[in-house]
C-alpha cells in the first residue's frame, strides 16, 4: 500500500512512514522527470538519475519523533555527532552578556536528517543571520567563520532565561532554511527549518546550565536530552568509543 498525503508531506510505503520536507519536492521532482525522460534512450542515465531522486527523498526524510515531556528539559535540535563542548563567552553579537556558558556543536553529516527541531518552548527573541564562509562543519573555526543563522528564546517567556543556537553551513551546504521569526511563540520539538547537505549546529546553553551528553555522541533532533535546567551544577560527561 502506498499513501501520499500531500500539506503534511507525510508517506506510508510498505509499513514504512516518513515524511518528505517541502525544500526537496524540487529535487525529487527534476530527479524523477529526468529519470522518465531518460527510459526513452538510456537505461544507464534513467538507473542514475532514478537512485539520484531516492537519494534526495532521503536526504530531505522528516522522520516523526518522540519528544521528552518536562519544562527544564533542553533537547538536541540536530541530528548527527556532538563534536565539541566547551564553556565559552557568547559572540557579542547575540546580546548574551559576558558570563561564560556552556556551548554544545553538533556535526551533521550528509547522511543525517538534516531538518532543525526547536531545542525549546518559549518566545523567539531575535533571529541573526550572518553571511560567511563555506569550510569543513566538523572543524571547530566553523563555529567562527561560517555563514550561520542563530535564533535566540526566552525560554516559557522568561526573558532572563535565554538560550540561543546558530544553523551554519558547511563545506557543500549553500542553503539555511529557518521558518521562526521574531515574537514568535514555540514549542519544543517542533521543525523550525533545515539546512542543505552537511552542516553543523551549536547550541548556546542557559547560564549555570551542565551538559549531559559527551564528544562523539550520536544526537537525534527533538529526542536527545542535552541539558536539565533544573540541574545547575555539574561538568561535561566523558565518553570512550567501544
């Protein structure tokens, strides 16, 4: 059985149920069309350009998740790789004061599902977007020097508890994608926007607030707890690759 919905994007094929995000009908589409063009003259051209739209509905997957009931819960807004935790002085730019706080990236790889999920619930009270360079996501100056774009919450509306966190592009990425705007009231778990084809995401943390996940961690958006708010003492946990 297959069943299409179309507005919610969501597909059921053979028991398996995932949704497709909206920015890559495009690109199914010119895959698909170029795929039934291509059965008229060339089987070779009609094989790659059939796996090339399978590729692209996958990369633009919006699997349904299970996010974690609880206020002070702060919950990963990537998929992908925790690949740096350090306790940090935000840039100036966003307007987080001096006081150092912890700040956790995650690297996403082309292979990750690439849409962005609201960390959580609150009042959007800034979205800054900033143009930049195109290097490698994984590496720790693309935090710096990357084209990014970073909406900050006052979390429950509390606009002495703030959290920010930035969609940088990476080395193939051309494209942010943020639908959340200024006033803007949230809730946690829900898709806020994506980013094209390998990218990275750093994570802002409130004051006082401890991670609870290590380096190399695998993150699933909407679903991994980063952080308890209600905890407010503690170090980053360490982790050994088995």
């Amino acid at each position: 059985m297959v069943d299409l919905v179309l507005g919610d994007r969501s597909m059921s094929l053979v028991g398996f149920n995932f949704a497709v995000h909206r920015e890559g009908f495009l690109f199914v589409g010119i895959g698909a069309c170029l795929t039934l063009v291509c059965t008229a003259f060339s089987a070779s051209m009609a094989m790659f350009f059939a796996v090339l739209s399978i590729f692209c509905a996958f990369f633009f997957r919006n699997p349904k998740r299970s996010v974690p009931i609880g206020k002070d819960l702060i919950v990963s807004p990537a998929d992908g790789t925790v690949c740096g935790i350090v306790l940090d002085t935000p840039p100036v730019e966003l307007g987080l004061g001096e006081e150092k706080r912890y700040r956790i990236s995650v690297f996403l790889s082309i292979f990750n599902v690439h849409i962005n999920r609201l960390p959580v619930s609150g009042r959007v009270k800034n979205v800054i977007y900033r143009p930049g360079s195109f290097i490698n996501a994984a590496i720790e100056k693309a935090s710096i020097f990357n084209e990014k774009n970073t909406i900050i919450i006052e979390i429950d509306g509390d606009k002495d508890n703030v959290i920010a966190f930035s969609q940088i592009a990476g080395m193939i990425a051309r494209r942010i994608v943020c639908d959340a705007h200024e006033g803007q009231t949230v809730n946690k778990g829900e898709i806020f926007g994506l980013i094209r084809f390998g990218s990275r995401c750093d994570i802002w943390l409130p004051v006082g607030t401890a991670p609870l996940v290590a380096n190399g961690q695998t993150m699933i958006a909407g679903e991994t707890v980063l952080a308890d708010m209600s905890v407010k003492e503690g170090s980053p946990r360490e982790s050994v690759v088995i």
